[in-house]
C-alpha cells in the first residue's frame, strides 16, 4: 500500500459516484503531453461515517480542482487510487519547485493544477481535447469549463422598494486562470470561520430598526460550509457570540442571534404554504408595514374573527385600497373599547346592514329611498320637522280650506 499527496484535476465523474482524478506528486509529470488530466485515473472518494454514502442517503464530498488530498492505492500498479482526507494549508503562487530550485508558476497548460479554461472549445488542441496529438486514439476528453462553473457574485444590490435584489456576476478572463485556488498567501480556512470578515447582514430602511449581526467568530469556534456560488452556512459558538446563520449568495439570510432573537431578509418575493392549521402567539407588540402594493385577505370557507378586548382600533390608508373577500360564513369584530372608521372621503356599505342598537348621526342625513319606521320618527322638542312639498289636503265641505306648507 502506497500513500501519497496529490492535487484534484477533474471531478465531473461520467457514473456520478463521486469519483475525481488525481495528479500524484512524486508518481505523475505535470507534462501534459505524457500525462493529461483526461489520462488520470479515477479516485474513489472515501465519506465519513457521518453520512450513509447508500441509497441517496446522507452527503456528497466537497472536493474541487485544485483541492490537495492524502490517499493510498490499493493496487502495485498504482492504477486504483483511494482518497481519504484533504489537507488544507496556505496556497502558493507556484505550484512546485523544479531540481533547481526554481519556482514553477500555476498554469493550465501543467499538471498539478485546476485545469478548466473559459469555454470547453477553449480545449481544441490542448492535451485534455478529444483525440488529442499525443494520443489520437482517445475519444474523451475534459467536459467542463469556467463558463458554467459555479462562482460568488461580483456584488449584490438590494432594494427596499418593492423591485428586489440584484446579483452582478463577475467576469472571468484567461488571466485569472487557473481559477482554483482563488487567491494564495493564505490559509484555506474560510475567512469567515477565521473571524477576519463577514456577510453583510445590515438591514437599513428608513423609519424602521432592525437589529444588525452581531457576529464576531473567534477561530476556532466557527463552523462554517461555504459554497462555490457564496453559500454561506455557520454554526458559531463564540463565548457570548452564539449564532446559527443561514446565507444566500442572493442576500436573502435567517440569523439566530445569542439571545434567540431571528433576524430575516428575503431581498425578493416569499411563498409559504400551510396544508392545515397554523397558530402564530405574539406576546408584544405586532408591527406590518407594506411599502407598495395592496394587501388581500380571502376566506373562502369560515369566519373572520377579530377581538380587542382592551383598547384601539385603527386603521389608516393614506393612498390605495384596503380589500377583504369572504366568500363564505360572516366576520365577527368584537371590541370592549372604541371603534373609529375616518375617512376624507364617503364611506360605502353595500348591503342590507342591521344595528342593534342606537345610531347616532352627527352630520347630515340623506336618503334615495323611503324610511320605513315601526315607531315615530321624532324631532327634539322645539324643533320643527321641515317636508319639503308637503301638504295636507282637506275633505271636501271643510270650512278650514287647503292648509300650508309647514315652516
């Protein structure tokens, strides 16, 4: 059995099952025109006993081209190479020294390096091309390249306006290549587990305040999955510090904070579905501000209940249109204290409407249709009752004659 240190140069594995080819220091060239990346053999990666690696169950291996890993062939011919660890350090600008010394700088066009160029056309006529010049007679070749490659945005804008968040990518160009390691000088440990940057978290809209992240990771407390695309996902247990957070590439995040308090930022629409009951207890105070559009509320079988048992309530449109269907079942407002309905405008109910009750009009009072009255309707005692265009006839011999109107 022979362990050895080799670099990740391919992992689109053709039976999916995980598997990626290794360059292998000390055993394999970095020339490419005797040992190209689609020569290499395949590597089984081995999992933790964490994950069930049968039947879909549990989590695939993390590796990238690039990443440097520990293994062992389980053959004397050195054709069966076995994966079982990744060593992690600090990447150099050159990828080896050569026997005199000299540093070898990272290239695509060498082994022991992450091998993708721009576009898979890229590769006509490089070694890792189908039927290449050094062996015509081989079909394959590498089927992945940079431009659809899994890569962090360039940045982020987001809008509290209604339009959403927008993701600007970056642009990659020939000399950024190769493009794993994304920089070197420094360790491979996630900056963020390292404590030395941050997500932003900062949520700023005018006239309301929300908490911002109180993350400060001490090393070696966070514990931090970070994706190619700028997943991000911590477990931080920093004496006083405490969180779990959840991080889009997008901006949208959930942060636990140490007190338990949840901060959320969805920077685009939100979709929640609830298949039977659900049950929300506030126990302070509840606060929904919609910026633009329109809120509705349907039900469309049962009842609305709404109760203040102590208290206002208020309700405020500045401009737009408050709506509520119900479709079926009736909607029960019961409130101990005062219920006030202000308006600049005139105030419609279209419906036969009862009230139990005394009805009290302070302004004017119109109507397009006859008042019908089981009992009498009464003025205050000194005032008049004003008919337009009434008049009382008189049986005919009367001697009163025909009487006025009333003033």
């Amino acid at each position: 059995m022979k362990h050895f240190f080799g670099i990740v140069e391919d992992r689109n594995d053709p039976l999916k099952i995980g598997r990626v080819r290794v360059r292998v220091h000390g055993i394999h060239t970095d020339n490419k025109l005797e040992l190209s990346t689609p020569d290499l053999p395949w590597a089984q990666v081995l999992l933790p006993t964490t994950t069930a690696g049968l039947s879909g169950i549990g989590m695939q291996h993390g590796l990238v081209e690039g990443t440097t890993v520990f293994g062992y062939f389980r053959d004397e011919a050195m054709q069966d190479p076995i994966i079982f660890g990744v060593a992690v350090g600090i990447p150099q600008t050159g990828y080896k020294v050569d026997a005199f010394g000299n540093e070898l700088l990272r290239s695509v066009d060498k082994g022991f390096n992450d091998p993708r160029r721009l576009t898979v056309a890229d590769y006509e006529g490089t070694p890792d091309a189908p039927n290449p010049e050094q062996d015509s007679r081989r079909p394959h070749g590498l089927t992945s390249a940079i431009d659809t490659q899994p890569k962090s945005p360039k940045e982020i804008t987001i809008n509290y306006d209604a339009t959403g968040s927008t993701i600007t990518e970056g642009e990659i160009t020939e000399d950024m290549l190769p493009y794993y390691p994304l920089y070197t000088g420094e360790s491979d440990v996630s900056s963020i587990a390292r404590g030395d940057s941050t997500v932003d978290k900062k949520i700023e809209i005018e006239g309301h305040t929300f908490p911002d992240s109180v993350a400060e990771p001490v090393y070696p407390y966070n514990k931090v999955y970070q994706s190619e695309s700028g997943h991000v996902i911590e477990i931080d247990d920093t004496v006083g510090k405490e969180r779990l957070s959840q991080y889009h590439r997008s901006g949208t995040f959930q942060e636990v904070h140490p007190d338990g308090s949840v901060v959320q930022r969805i920077v685009n629409d939100n979709y929640q579905v609830v298949a039977k009951d659900d049950k929300i207890y506030i126990a302070g105070n509840a606060d929904l501000t919609v910026e633009k559009g329109n809120v509705t509320i349907n039900v469309n079988t049962g009842n609305v209940d709404m109760k203040v048992l102590k208290g206002n309530v208020t309700s405020e449109i500045t401009e737009g249109n408050l709506k509520a269907d119900i479709l079926k079942g009736t909607t029960d407002v019961l409130s101990e204290g005062k219920i006030t309905v202000t308006g600049n405008n005139t105030t419609e109910i279209i419906s036969d409407t009862t009230i139990t009750g005394t009805l009290h009009v302070t302004g004017k009072q119109t109507n397009e249709s006859s008042i019908v009255a089981d009992g009498e309707i009464q003025t205050k005692e000194g005032n008049a009752p004003k008919l337009s265009k009434h008049t009382h006839t008189i049986a005919s011999g009367s001697s009163a004659g025909k009487t006025k109107k009333p003033d």
